[in-house]
C-alpha cells in the first residue's frame, strides 16, 4: 500500500521515482528539534520526542512532559501529519544509585528517574485517499551513563476503496555517555520484527537502523552526525549545527544526503513551556514544514 501511496504522489509532482520514495516519509521522526538538524534523532536528550525518536532517552526525562506536533511536506494537504507523545517518570532516586567510578553522581545520572520512564504515542498522517495511523508504548530506563529502552508500536495503513492493515512493530534504542556531557553515543533499531503488512510481494514495514553522535563543542555548541540505513535503501548521512546564543534560544540547521535536504529551525523555552519550530527543504519536491509545542510539569517533592 506504500508502494502505490508513493506512485500517486510520483505522477503529481512527476519527479523520479526514487527521490520522491527518499523524501515522502510518512510516520518516523517526532519533534521539531530533530527536524531542524538534518532529521538527526539517535542522540537527543532532555526531548518528550525520545519516545518516537530514540526511546532510551527517555529514561533521562526527569519531569512529566506532554508534546504536540504538526507537520507538512511540500506544502501539500494530503501529506499532513499531528502527533502527541506523553512521558510520565516512575519514581525518583534519593541518593546516586549506580553511579559509575570516577564520575561524579550528578553528571551519571543520581536524579533520573528511579524505575524509568513511561511513554506513550500517537500519530496520524495523510488525508482521505490514504492515511497511516501509529499508537505506540514505550519504556526508557538510566543507569550510570548508559541509557536504554524499547518501544512496541501499532501501525494501520488505509486506503481508500482498498480497505485498510493492521500490524504491530517493535523498536530498541540505546544510549552512552561515552565522555560525561561532552560526548554521546546512540543507536535504534526500528522494526527488528520486520512486521509484515500484506502477502502479496511481501510487503513489510522497514526496518531502519540508526546511529549518531552528539559532542557538545562547548555550553552553546552541539555537534550531530548520524547515519541512517533502510533495509531497501542505500545509506544515509546526516549532519547537524545547534546554537543556543542566549538562555531560552535555540538556532539549528542540518543536512541529509540521501535526500539532498537542508534544514533549519529555532527553539525556544521558557520555564516549563518549549515552542520548536523548523523548515526543511528538497530542490526538486520544495518546503517542508514542522512545529511542536511540549509542556513540563516540576516533580512533586517526596
């Protein structure tokens, strides 16, 4: 159903085939920060979209957070998606349990949750031809400097006069601190199940694996790369630029190669509320673009 998804939009815009297939992803990536620095998702913290994104990082998340979502690609009405991604904390360690030798309690994680992290997810994109709904679960937990987590997600695809699928898919992402805030290291993989969507040519959901990292060139700066690999695909290579000038402000921009996009976007918080914005855009197919809105709840005292 993807594959005749990707055909429709392939005759409107009448571009190659296998650029539209690189550009028209549907359900994936939540959150505006990620979308402003090249799509890059394997090493962000701190993020409710961790629970779409990279569920291991979630285990990092100290505060209830819900988030809102709403995308656009190439300005087309059918190709809309809105996500909601809620993270609830179990728990709250009093005393820096599994700290690591050498590392201070504080940089290894001692006020992280003490039973990890809760998340749950929802998706929807598309118009009335064709739409892809997700409902996902997701778990992160942190010990020390190593984050890790998994994800079960529903997937139904519809379309219109062909009826609709339902399959489930699982997803496990991990996280390392390999130098205590100033270098990170992570990795999902989305779909190891490889759910199967209909028999016919044995079309499956795919399966994508994902690894970056993230250097904090200084209390302003934070570098990304990331690389990307579909199963059907050739490889992808990302890189990412985050600016924080002032307290509050965030300025970003990245790049994909497999789908020669650029993208930019800005951040901005204040107190518990966290408005990201960002804008992508692919030569051939135009602008793209995504907002997200999340709101943090302070923990009650024990």
């Amino acid at each position: 159903m993807v594959k005749l998804y990707t055909l429709s939009i392939l005759l409107l815009i009448g571009v190659g085939a296998r650029e539209v297939q690189a550009q028209v992803s549907t359900l994936g990536t939540g959150g505006a920060r990620a979308a402003g620095l090249g799509q890059i998702s394997t090493v962000l913290e701190n993020d409710v979209w961790a629970a779409t994104n990279n569920v291991a990082a979630l285990g990092g998340l100290a505060h209830p957070t819900v988030g809102f979502g709403a995308a656009n690609k190439f300005l087309l009405p059918s190709l809309n998606t809105a996500s909601v991604a809620v993270a609830v904390p179990l728990g709250h360690r009093a005393t820096p349990a599994g700290a690591v030798a050498g590392v201070p309690g504080a940089v290894a994680g001692a006020e992280v949750p003490r039973f990890g992290v809760v998340g749950v997810t929802g998706q929807r994109f598309g118009g009335k031809l064709y739409s892809e709904q997700a409902l996902g679960v997701a778990y992160g937990y942190q010990l020390g400097t190593v984050r890790v987590g998994a994800r079960m997600e529903v997937l139904q695809m519809s379309l219109e006069g062909l009826g609709s699928r339902r399959t489930v898919a699982a997803s496990l992402g991990g996280q390392a601190d390999i130098i205590p805030r100033k270098l990170t290291f992570g990795a999902t993989l989305y779909n190891l199940n490889q759910a199967r969507l209909a028999p016919y040519q044995d079309e499956r959901v795919p399966t994508v694996l994902r690894a970056g990292l993230g250097w904090h060139a200084s209390e302003k700066v934070l570098v990304l790369a990331e690389t990307e690999k579909d199963v059907e695909q050739d490889a992808d290579f990302k890189a990412g630029l985050e600016y924080r000038p002032v307290s509050g402000l965030a300025l970003r921009g990245g790049l994909t190669t497999l789908s020669h996009q650029t993208t930019g976007g800005v951040g901005y918080r204040s107190g518990g509320v966290q408005i990201e914005y960002a804008a992508a855009w692919q030569q051939a197919l135009g602008l793209s673009q995504q907002l997200s809105i999340a709101l943090q709840w302070e923990r009650k005292q024990p």
